[in-house]
C-alpha cells in the first residue's frame, strides 16, 4: 500500500503563489520520492490548474480539490462538479474535511453524499473525520467516527477498488493548534478506523489507506508514519512552504 502524503492548502495562496510553491515541490521531490510513497496537493479551487500543470507527467505527484457538489452540473452557486476538478487534472477530493462540518455547516449525511458522488464520477475521495474537543472529553471518540464513517461511507459501493477510498482521521483540536494527537490516541482511533472498514467492507479494508491530520510537521513526520495503521498524512499549515512540506513528504 502506497503512503499518501497529502497538502491542504486551504484559502491559502493565489495563482502565482500556488504555481511557484508546486514547482518548487516539484523540484525538490522527483526524482527522490519512494515508489511506495504518493504526494497530493489540494490548493483552492482557483489555483488548481497551476498544480495540476506543475504535476502533470510527474510520477507519484497529484492534485485535488478540496470541496465537490454532487450533481453533474446546475444552479448551484458557488459550487464545482467531479467534472470541472477533473479537467484540471484534480484526481482526489476531501470530503467531510472538519472546517466544512463544523465552519460551513455540512451535515454527516450530505458528506456522504458527496463521496459517493465524487467517487461515482471517478474521482478519489478522502473522507476525513474526528471527534471535538468536548467529544473526546466525553469519551465519544469512537462514537463520533463511526457515525461519520457510517454516513459518509453509507452510499459507497461495497466492491469500490481500494486506492480510490482513503479516510483521514483528524482530530479537530489537534488541527491548526501545533497540539498532535500522541502515539497511543492515534493507535487507538486508527485501530478503531480500521475495524470499522473491515465491518464495511470486509478483507478489502486491509488495502484502504488511513491518513492521520492534525499539526504534523517535519518534526513529528516521521514518527506518526511509523505507527499502527497510518498509511500517510493530510497536513494543512506546515504545508503551505515547500521546503517543510518536502521534508515531510520524505520523511
Ligand atoms: P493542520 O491542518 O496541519 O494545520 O493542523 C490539518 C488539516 O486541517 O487537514
């Protein structure tokens, strides 16, 4: 199984900036990154052609969108199809990411939606999901995760090739707060990730990647890596410069 280490540059960057950070990661990985080992950037929405074109015939290096509506086309203002990420070479999209919950309002159900639409149409979807602070303190880790991989999963067809699902699990107090999850937290609801997957979709489970999210940086990269079912990374600030968002890529 190939490790995804995966960029969220969230309403970070306009066009020039996003097209001279992707060649910058360009330079700085081929030629050096595992075949076991795939990069993903997700800019905004704007900038995605100048990843896309950065990363186009560049081995183990993709783009992706960080938001989908799921229908074809129509009067949906402000939203982007499968169709219009693709023609800008985006081949992943986040799904559920937790500033859409909880910032923009998305529902369990409507994620759902949007996965199993973004995968219909071809694209790869990263589910992510994570419990609040005040969830974890209630002890609703577990509670949390699996009622957001129920829904947001609920649509997907059972038979769906591997590659194509990731989840990211991403605590939401530990994004954008330089507090991580420790080793034994993201063992914990990693192995609980993993469990679920094997009651959705039996011995396929073991192929499908589970990103962990949540200020990793070059510092801690490494590390959580080498844990229990982490198969990669979705990394939001410490993404945003090529020179640390190469380091942990390589890691
Ligand atoms: P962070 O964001 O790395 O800045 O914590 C992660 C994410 O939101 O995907």
């Amino acid at each position: 199984m190939k490790k995804l280490m995966a960029a969220n540059w969230k309403m970070h960057k306009t066009y020039a900036e996003a097209q001279k950070t992707a060649e910058e990661l360009v330079a700085l990985v081929e030629g050096k990154l595992p075949a076991d080992r795939e990069m993903l950037v997700v800019p905004a929405a704007p900038s995605m052609k100048a990843v896309g074109d950065a990363f186009k015939g560049k081995a183990g290096m993709f783009s992706g969108a960080q938001n989908v509506y799921p229908a074809d086309k129509g009067a949906f203002t402000g939203e982007i199809s499968p169709e219009m990420i693709k023609d800008l070479d985006g081949e992943f999209v986040l799904t559920g990411h937790s500033e859409r919950r909880h910032v923009l309002g998305e529902s369990d159900e409507f994620v759902g939606e949007k996965t199993a639409f973004a995968l219909n149409a071809g694209l790869k979807a990263v589910l992510c999901i994570g419990e609040k602070l005040e969830e974890r303190k209630a002890g609703e880790v577990q509670k949390v995760c699996d009622t957001q991989m129920e829904a947001g999963l609920k649509d997907v067809s059972r038979d769906i090739d591997p590659e194509k699902i990731i989840i990211a699990y991403e605590p939401v107090w530990a994004i954008g707060t330089g507090e991580v999850a420790g080793p034994e937290e993201i063992v914990e609801a990693h192995g609980f990730v993993r469990a679920k997957l094997v009651e959705i979709f039996g011995n396929k489970a073991s192929e499908i990647r589970i990103l962990y999210g949540g200020s990793v940086k070059p510092a801690n990269c490494a590390e959580i890596i080498s844990l229990d079912n982490v198969d990669g990374v979705l990394v939001g600030g410490a993404s945003l410069e090529s020179e640390s968002f190469s380091k942990i890529v390589l890691a």
